[in-house]
C-alpha cells in the first residue's frame, strides 16, 4: 500500500471513530452521566484534532456548569477550527464576558453586527429592556432588565424574596431563547435564562401588605416611593405562568393570574438600601391617604 492511501485510509478509520466516540459521549451527557461525557469528548478531539464539534459541545458543558475557563478555552478552539461556527462565537462571548476579557467579548458581539469598538474596556451599551428568567431550573420567575450588553443584563423589576435576587442585580444571560413576552406596543421579545448572578446590588427586598380605599392610593404610594429613592412594585398583579406559557409565548387560556382585591388589599414590593427609606415612604403615605398597612417584612437582605 503507497503511503498516501495508507494516510487516507487512516484518517477515515480516525473520523469515522470520532465520529462513534460523539454520539457516545453525547448519550452519556443526555442521560446526566457529566463525567462520562467530558472524558468521551477528550477521546472524541484525540481521535479528530481539526473537528471543531466536540470543542463546541465541551465549552456548552462547561458553560452550564458555570466553568468559565474551561467554556472559553473550548470555545475558542472551536472558533479557531470552524470561524463560522456561530453558536461557539456566541458562547465564547458569554464566557469572555464572565471572565471580564472585553476585547474578545466585543469581537464576538461585533460579528453578530452589535455595533460596539473592539477594545478592551467594559461595554455599557443600550439595547433595550429584556426579560430575563431567573433561576431557570427550579421556580423560573421572569424580570424585565436593561440589557447592557449581549450576556448581561440589569434586573429593573423588584423581584420575588424567594428569587434570591434584588432589584438593581447585575445578571449574566445566555443567548438561547426561551419563551417570549410582548412589549406595550405587542412586539414579541424573547426571554433569556440567567446563567449566573454577577453583580449583587445595594437594594434589599421588603413587602407590606397595603389597605387601600381606591387605585389612587397605590398610585400616590408610587409617586411617594420614588420620590424618597424607594423602588415599588404592586405584586398583587404578578401573573402565574404554567410552564408551557413561560417557556413560550404567554396568552390567555393558560394564564394562572394572582388574585386581586381590587376594594382594599394589595400586596406590595419595595426595594431600598435601608429600613429607615421605606418607613418614612409608608409614614408620608399613611398620613397623606388615611390608609394603612401591615408591617413591614424584610424579604432579601
């Protein structure tokens, strides 16, 4: 046998196996045997160096598991082996952005046509108000945040005590879509997954229970909230999505809504740096309205 078709015959046996060694190791990872899977991968990229596939699969691992170095190594190996591989372009963004190497996060936006200077200093961009689930796989409570670039995001809702998130969060997202939401004008927005609390804010989270006369008290508390550097959010009104709806596009028939007493009580969220802020809202509402409320309950440190 000549030596170029002992060589091609060689590196078909080695593509071929690959190519087994994948599906094994993706069988290994749908069934959650993680170990497995990663050590399956290794073989995979031993077997066929110059496949960018098992690279991709590996940093789409580790970026689940919040590995950042690891996404990012991986990733970026599969950028260097297939440069239209679009999934690991934005991948290596998110990971490039949790490990603060703005220059190739930028690199990244910029080829998915962000407008944004590739540089080394930290992205404030405006790209508009997103909804963003947190904690994705248990209780799934979705936020709208100010999106500050394409992998993080500012959380602009007050957000349930048991999220274990604040209002003013920083947040790293993914880029998957999820579901979506309509804006005021009934565009469709998709929803993002948070991947990671990055930032934790000065706010904490406070409720009370508000007896109100009629709409107008709540919107004066509003006015008195904001007023006084307090953040209020009426969460009587929060609606209670079945999974299907959440992880789609929310409509009617399977809305689960919180019910509302619209004569007298409202469940309130506030959010604020200190105790002192909120008391002194609520004691300016109280003698302004004549109503009242219960006391106050501290959510989230």
């Amino acid at each position: 046998m000549g030596l170029i078709n002992y060589l091609k015959r060689n590196i078909s046996i080695s593509k071929n196996s690959a190519q087994q060694l994948l599906k094994i190791a993706i069988a290994h990872e749908e069934r959650g045997e993680t170990a497995d899977a990663i050590a399956c991968y290794h073989r995979v990229i031993k077997a066929d160096e110059s496949w960018a596939v098992p690279h991709y699969n590996l940093g789409l691992l580790y970026k689940y598991q919040c590995n950042w170095h690891l996404s990012y190594e991986h990733n970026k190996i599969a950028v260097e082996l297939d440069e239209d591989d679009k999934a690991a372009i934005w991948n290596l963004g998110i990971a490039a952005t949790a490990l603060h190497d703005w220059e190739t996060a930028r690199t990244s936006w910029s080829k998915f046509g962000v407008k944004v200077e590739i540089n080394d200093e930290e992205p404030d961009l405006v790209l508009g108000a997103v909804p963003i689930r947190l904690n994705p796989d248990t209780d799934g409570e979705v936020v709208w945040c100010k999106r500050i670039d394409p992998a993080r995001t500012v959380i602009e809702n007050i957000p349930l005590g048991k999220s274990g998130h604040r209002f003013g969060d920083m947040l790293l997202n993914d880029g998957a879509a999820v579901g979506y939401r309509k804006l005021e004008d009934g565009t469709d927005v998709p929803v993002f997954n948070e991947l990671q609390l990055l930032t934790k804010s000065a706010y904490k989270t406070f409720s009370v229970s508000a007896y109100i006369n009629t709409v107008d008290d709540i919107n004066k508390l509003g006015e008195l909230c904001r007023n006084s550097g307090v953040e209020m959010e009426d969460w009587s009104t929060v609606r209670m999505l079945c999974k299907q709806c959440s992880e789609g596009t929310a409509h009617t028939d399977h809305d689960h809504e919180l019910h509302v007493n619209e004569d007298s009580e409202r469940y309130i969220g506030l959010a604020a740096t200190n105790h002192q802020t909120v008391q002194k809202a609520l004691a300016d509402w109280r003698a302004i309205t004549l109503c009242e409320h219960s006391a106050i309950v501290l959510e989230l440190e």
